[in-house]
C-alpha cells in the first residue's frame, strides 16, 4: 500500500480534542459551582487521551519505519529536531502563560519536573500543574520518543513485532509486579499510591501498540486485507465508537481494552477506501488539535471568569463551548 498520506487521522484528532475540551469545560463549571450539562452522550476525556497515544505511536512509527526503508537509516537528529520544534514552544508558551495568568503557587518540584518534560511525574506525586493539567500526556509522549526510535532503528524487521509485543505484555504487568514485589517485601504505602497513578497516566504500552500496527501497515502485512472489507470496517469502526460514547470501563486494563479498539478502527479508517471520515472542518481541527488541547484549559479558566455576568443567560454555554476550542 502506497500512501503519501494516511486518510482519516486528523478527523480522528479533531473528534479527540473536542471531546477533551467539552469535557473539561464540565469539569471546570463543577469546580466553580456552575450548573453542569449531563453530557452523557460524551466520552471520558481520558479515553481521547489514549486515542492520541495510539494514534502518536501508530503515524511515529510508521513514518520511521518509511524513513529506513527508503533511507537504509534513521536520522535521529532530523527526528528530535522536528518534534522539538511542534512540541516545545507552545508547551513552554502554556507553562509560562500559567503562572503569568493566576495567581496559584506551584511546588519547586513541580516545577522542575514540568519544566524538564515530565509533567506526568507529579501527578503520580498527588501533585500537578493546575491552571493546565492536561500537560502529563505531552510529557508521555516526549518521554515515549526518547527510547522509541532506537527500538525502530535497532530491532530488525523479523523480530519487530515480537519485540514490540514482548514490551507491551511486560510494560503492562510492570506496576502489578511493582506492587507484589512491595507488598512482600518493604510494603511501602507511597510506593503503591505512586506507581497506581503513575501508570495510571504514562500508557507507553497503548503507544507501543499503535506501534505495531504502524508496523503492520508498513510491511502491508497479509492480515491487514480483511480491512479491505467494508462491511467488516464499517462494524470496527461502529463498536469502538459505540464503547467509547457509552463510556464503557472494565475491572482491569480498560486503557489497554480501548488501545486495541481504537487501533482496529485506525487501520479501518487507514485502509478501506469505502470510509471517508475527513472533511475540510475536520481536517484544519485535526491539524491544530495540539493547540486546541494545549490552550483549552486556561481559555475555559478565562471565560468563566470573564463570562460571570452571563452565566444564567442562555448564550453562556454557547459562548464557553465555542471559544474554549475555536479560540
């Protein structure tokens, strides 16, 4: 399969980044004691994160994998270089608009750990950036690119998938090995409560299987033609939005459980031409889905402020809805 560009995805970026925002505009209206719209028909805000974790490792690692095709190697500076450049200044850009904008005082360890690109360190702390929390996923995703390219670069191409899902099956039994090992032997309560949330946010495991599936597309794997059914593509896509909008969850591995689907539907949209998701809105929100997500919590922090005279006026919603993601 031939592709200068893989179709669907920004559609599926846009629709994640929505979510997210309307979501915490809820979110945030509860915190200030506004009366909240039953979003029920919304997923969690956390499930589109993960979409975006799936989707980051699927397209990063299909494009590596292209780029030592027809390359014979990986230029990791050319790499690091261009995720610097997207990633970095509206990241700083947030920080620095945090603190300039509210008056809220951070921890210096906090501080330190954002400003070094691991915002998903301090949650696991019971700590965070509060004026933009969402920041931990970005630094999953940094820190998921600092060792992902030398595992695209090293591991040959026979023995790829198997390593891939080696890391993921451990990755994934990783905390539960943590917590018996603490269990039985120094039963640290701070050690438990770091490494449920810790890994609760940093899901390398749910990148590392939109990995495989860039693998997959990449080598135009023979398993991959059943997506070239459109009956069966259309189903994919149907039941994982069905799960995702019935906010679904399980007892154990619920991120992981929506991993798998959300890649089963990536590849559906990817592949079969029969499903055309994209459109002119969707593709410019999916282009600048990182800066709807990046600026959405301290824009809806100003609306509210700035919109309190409004608030039981019928254009309140409207207003807080629209310009927290089309700012």
């Amino acid at each position: 399969m031939k592709m200068s560009h893989l179709k669907g995805l920004n559609t599926l970026r846009a629709i994640a980044a929505l979510i997210v925002v309307w979501s915490h505009i809820e979110f945030i209206k509860g915190l200030y004691d506004i009366p909240q719209i039953d979003l029920w028909v919304f997923p969690n805000a956390h499930f589109s994160v993960t979409l975006f974790f799936v989707l980051s490792g699927f397209l990063i690692t299909y494009l590596l994998l292209k780029e030592k095709d027809k390359y014979g190697t990986i230029s990791f500076k050319k790499f690091y270089i261009r995720r610097i450049l997207r990633i970095w200044p509206l990241y700083y850009l947030i920080i620095f608009f945090s603190l300039l904008l509210f008056n809220t005082e951070i921890p210096k360890r906090t501080l330190l750990l954002c400003l070094s690109i691991f915002p998903n360190i301090p949650p696991a702390l019971k700590s965070g950036w509060p004026n933009s929390p969402q920041i931990w996923s970005i630094g999953v995703e940094e820190q998921f690119y600092l060792f992902w390219p030398l595992i695209v670069y090293f591991v040959p191409k026979k023995h790829f998938a198997k390593v891939v899902l080696g890391f993921i099956i451990f990755y994934t039994a990783l905390p539960f090995i943590i917590n018996y090992v603490n269990l039985n032997t120094i039963h640290n309560e701070k050690l438990f409560s770091f490494t449920q949330k810790f890994f609760y946010h940093t899901k390398f495991n749910c990148m590392a299987f939109g990995g495989l599936l860039g693998y997959l597309l990449s080598e135009n794997k023979k398993i991959l033609k059943i997506y070239n059914n459109t009956l069966f593509s259309i189903l994919v896509v149907f039941f994982t939005f069905f799960i995702w909008f019935a906010n679904i969850s399980f007892n154990l591995f619920t991120e992981e459980v929506y991993a798998f689907f959300f890649g089963l539907m990536i590849l559906a949209v990817v592949i079969n031409k029969n499903i055309k998701i994209d459109n002119t809105i969707t593709n410019f929100l999916g282009k600048i889905s990182y800066g709807i997500y990046m600026y959405h919590w301290i824009i809806i922090l100003l609306l509210i402020k700035y919109l309190e005279q409004l608030k039981d006026t019928p254009y309140y919603n409207l207003i807080l809805y629209t310009r927290s993601a089309f700012r």
